[in-house]
C-alpha cells in the first residue's frame, strides 16, 4: 500500500472514530477497519506476488514475437532487425567452444552470411519460459537443415519498455546412441 494511500486511510479512520461517541461502536469500528485494510493488502500483496511468477499472455506474446522474429530475420538475412532484438551488451555463444561473442564481434561473424539476403534458418519446434518480473529465460527446440534438432537458450531483459536478448546460447543436440562417437571426433577436432 502506498504512503499517501495509507496517509488518507488513516485520516478517514480518524474522523470516522471522532464521529461516533459510544465505546462499544467505537471498538466496534476500528476493528472492522482493521480487518478491511489488512484484507485488502493481503490481496494486494498476492496479487503482485502470483503476478511474477506467471507470465501473463501480453507479456508472453512480445516475448514469443521477439524470438519468432529473431530467427525470421535470421531466414531472410535482416541484418540491422535481427540485431536490433539484442541489448549493446548482449553475449552470443554459438556451436563451437571458441564462439563466446560481445554483439559486435556476433554482428563482424554474421555480416557475410547476411550479405546474400539469407543468413541461416532454425524452425522452431518447441519453447519454455520461465522467470519473474523484468527478466524471463528460455530454451527452445529448434531445427536446422544442416545441423538437425539444436537448442537454444537465452535471457530476455524488459529495457525501457521493450524486451532484448541479453544473452543466446546455441547447442546441438546429440542423441544418446551416437553421443560416444560425436564426443571422440570431438576430441580428435580439438587436437588439430
């Protein structure tokens, strides 16, 4: 409950009291008010605290459009929308163990894909959310031609009123039959 709001409840509390004469209404009064207020910021404090925990569907849906239209102008190579989804200081890390990017060196990496009028295509297959207020993180399923079913996975960051990628990781998914031999080339990678 606010300062000033609670300032005037206590005024009108105390002109009610100074109105009425008799002991027992007195008491009588004052425990009605009371209760009413303590109700009333109860609720108010649930309100706020159920409201963090779940995303509501406007929130949801910009969040959703945010990511949707990431990997659309990633498909048709919208160099300048696509980057505009990131925060200045956003960190892109990508399939190989040596891609951890500030967004500028993420923007120097992608530049040459984007000049052809196509940088690269994920379809997405599945998306969670989770997080409070301002700041909400997901992971997504997504499919890619070349590289199959991938995850991603990011925090999203309300800045002056419009959400941005603050942070995208992007994995392949291995299945658990071929994980042994993906890991050794692996291994035999690193060593060149």
């Amino acid at each position: 409950m606010s300062e000033t709001l609670r300032h005037e409840l206590f005024i009108i509390v105390n002109q009610i009291l100074l109105l009425i004469k008799d002991g027992f209404m007195k008491k009588f009064i004052e425990i009605v008010i009371v209760t009413a207020c303590f109700f009333l910021s109860s609720n108010l404090y649930t309100h706020t605290l159920t409201e963090d925990f779940e995303i509501s569907d406007d929130k949801l849906i910009l969040i959703d459009a945010l990511l949707d239209g990431l990997h659309h102008d990633a498909h048709k190579g919208n160099f300048n929308p696509y980057f505009a989804r990131f925060s200045s200081d956003a960190v892109f890390l990508g399939t190989d163990k040596n891609e951890r990017w500030t967004i500028e060196e993420f923007k120097a990496y992608a530049k040459p894909a984007f000049a052809d009028g196509h940088g690269w295509t994920y379809a997405l297959v599945e998306r969670n959310w989770e997080g409070v207020g301002d700041i909400r993180w997901f992971d997504e399923i997504l499919f890619n031609e070349k590289l199959g079913h991938c995850r991603g996975t990011g925090v999203v960051h309300l800045i002056n009123g419009e959400w941005k990628i603050v942070h995208y990781a992007l994995t392949m998914l291995v299945p658990n039959e071929i994980a042994l031999k993906i890991g050794s080339q692996t291994i035999q990678a690193d060593k060149k």
